[in-house]
C-alpha cells in the first residue's frame, strides 16, 4: 500500500493536514509501501523545549518522563505543544518498504533522521535515561520516516551521542556559511550553546581576518567556555531579553556600528528585539531558535523602525549534516568539548 509523500495518510488529527502541524498522527508501525521503519535507541530533543519541559517538571527526572511519554501517547509524535518543537532521533533501520525509493540505506544501517520529531510518527515503548544536561533520551521506540524525510547514515569516526548532538543543529552552521561575508561584523547570540558554538566557528570562518565576530552568552559557564575555544573576537555576557542592555554593549565593541549579520541562537523567549536592534541597516537577523516569535520579531522591527532582513531558521539548507560534521573534525577544540558534554 502506497502512502502520501509528505505523509498525510499518517494524519488523524484534522483530517487534510500535513504531519507537522497535525495534533495527532497515527504512530503503528505497520508500514507503507514508501515509508522506512527505524527502531529507535535515543532522542535528542531540541533546546527550547527541552528547558520548557524540564522546568514545568522542576528538574524531577520521573515528572520529564512522565511529560513526554504523554505528549507522545496523545499526539503519536514528540511535539512539544507549548513551544511548538520537537528535536531528532537516532536508530537501526528495521524495516523498508517496497518502494521506498533509496538504495543508499540497507536494513540495519544505523541513521540519524535530520526532519524534526514534530512530524515523525513515534512510539515510545520505555524510557531507560534521560540526561538533564543535553536533552538526550535513550529509549526503546519506532519511528516511522516518509519518503520525503531526509536522513544521515552514522559517521564511523564520530561517537553516535556527538554525532546526534551536532546533525540536531546543522541547519544554523550551513545557514551561517550562506549568510556571512568576507568582512563582516557577526553577533551570534547564545553562542555558548551547541548550535552557537557550530555558528560561531564557522562564522569565523567565513568572515576572515578582516570581518569581526562577536559571541554573546548569558551564563558564566559559557562566557568561560567561549574564552576557552577562543572561537570569536569579543566574548560578551550579557542577557538578551534586555534589549536595551544589549544593544549598548554591542555599541560598545562595534564603535557603534553594529552588526551585518546577528544570529540567534538562544533557547529562550524574547529576545527578538535584541536581535533586531543590533543588527545595521539592511543587515540581516536570523532566527534559529526554536523559541522566537516571528510575529514579535516583525511588529517590533516595524515599531523601532528598522529595515533589516528577517529571516526565519530553516533546519535543512543542502549539504547542511556534511558542513556541521566537518566542523568537528575541523576544530579539535569544539570537537573535544562536544565528546566532553556528549559522549
């Protein structure tokens, strides 16, 4: 039996929608003729939610669990319904259908799935471990990836939990090598975490000697971390729900100047204006955090009458899982905190 593309058969919940924005999709693992069956092994949910969830559950590690097998159990997807998002998950090819379509995957190939969980039919059977630190859940589960879904066999030189924790957040490195230019002036916010630091390098990177990059954080642990690495120019903690606070400290290491590229890569709310507000004129503000408000962040732009480029985080860009892997085995630094935290 052949299934939709997008995997609109799986929809039960409203009838005609894509898999994304349903409420609730059907999880069982019988399998359609295009669609591939995963045994699942562990979830890496992504930030924003991650921290929603642990701080409705106060930290309580049965309360997280119980949450998520709820969200689950009622939505047959890891979809996060207060911050709208979800994450990855790694696991063993079980099962292809007939007319899945791809010769590059073979039952047993081990795969990280680069389509978030918001629309990935799962059933969770247990939950063994949950680290509070990273986000990653080991399981016992199934999912189900449509034929449009797009995946990444495991690097045989990387650890499987790094390999996870960078494929969640490759969009914002290949997003950042796309954007930036030769010269120019980057923020990245929230750059102590994974993506930022992915970001942060490769910001670098791209921007050269004669461009300047700015990394701000709001923990110590991070502040010291990106002086560590050594990754940027200038190293700056401050909080980026101050909007104002923010914006007179980017003043300050620019001469006033600003930013040509900011990118967002915080996992809290409300620091659209912080974004907006540091970038120049006809700059561009991207947003790869799974906890903006686009809404907030165009009525603000419009409010302080500011014309830049809003951008919204795509999690795919073509060759995005290549670059960020690359990064690692690029930046013995970055790669040997990665192995730290994760591995």
């Amino acid at each position: 039996m052949q299934g939709h593309r997008y995997g609109c058969h799986r929809v039960i919940e409203p009838q005609g929608s894509l898999p994304q924005p349903a409420w609730r999709l059907d999880a069982s693992s019988f399998l359609y003729d295009n669609e591939l069956l995963i045994e699942v092994d562990v979830l890496n949910i992504d930030s924003a939610s991650f921290l929603q969830l642990k701080e409705e559950a106060k930290g309580e590690v049965e309360a997280l669990q119980k949450s998520i097998l709820s969200i689950v159990e009622e939505r047959g997807k890891l979809h996060n319904p207060v911050t709208g998002s979800g994450g990855m998950l790694i696991g063993r090819v079980k099962e292809i259908g007939a007319n899945y379509g791809s010769s590059e995957v073979q039952v047993g190939d081990r795969i990280a799935t680069l389509v978030s969980l918001t629309l990935t039919p799962l059933s969770i059977q247990k939950i063994h471990h949950i680290d509070l630190n990273t986000g990653q859940i080991k399981i016992t589960g199934e999912a189900i990836l449509f034929q449009s879904g797009i995946y990444a066999l495991l690097p045989g030189d990387l650890p499987e939990a790094l390999s996870l924790a960078v494929l969640d957040v490759c969009g914002a490195p290949a997003q950042v090598d796309q954007l930036v230019q030769e010269g120019d002036t980057v923020l990245i916010l929230g750059a102590g975490g994974k993506s930022g630091l992915l970001s942060t390098y490769q910001a670098k990177k791209r921007a050269g000697s004669k461009g300047k990059v700015i990394a701000m954080e709001y923990g110590e642990a991070g502040i010291q971390l990106l002086e560590q690495l050594q990754l940027a120019d200038h190293v700056i903690q401050g909080n980026a729900r101050d909007a104002v606070k923010t914006l007179e400290q980017v003043e300050q290491v620019t001469a006033g100047a600003l930013a040509d590229v900011v990118i967002n890569c915080v996992n809290v709310p409300q620091t659209e204006m912080s974004s907006i507000l540091c970038t120049k004129e006809r700059g561009i503000t991207y947003f790869f955090s799974m906890a903006t408000s686009f809404s907030a962040a165009a009525l603000g732009a419009e409010g302080v009458g500011k014309d830049v480029q809003l951008m919204m985080g795509n999690g795919y860009t073509k060759g995005h899982a290549e670059l960020a892997l690359q990064i690692v085995r690029e930046s013995t630094a970055i790669r040997q905190e990665f192995l730290k935290k994760y591995a």
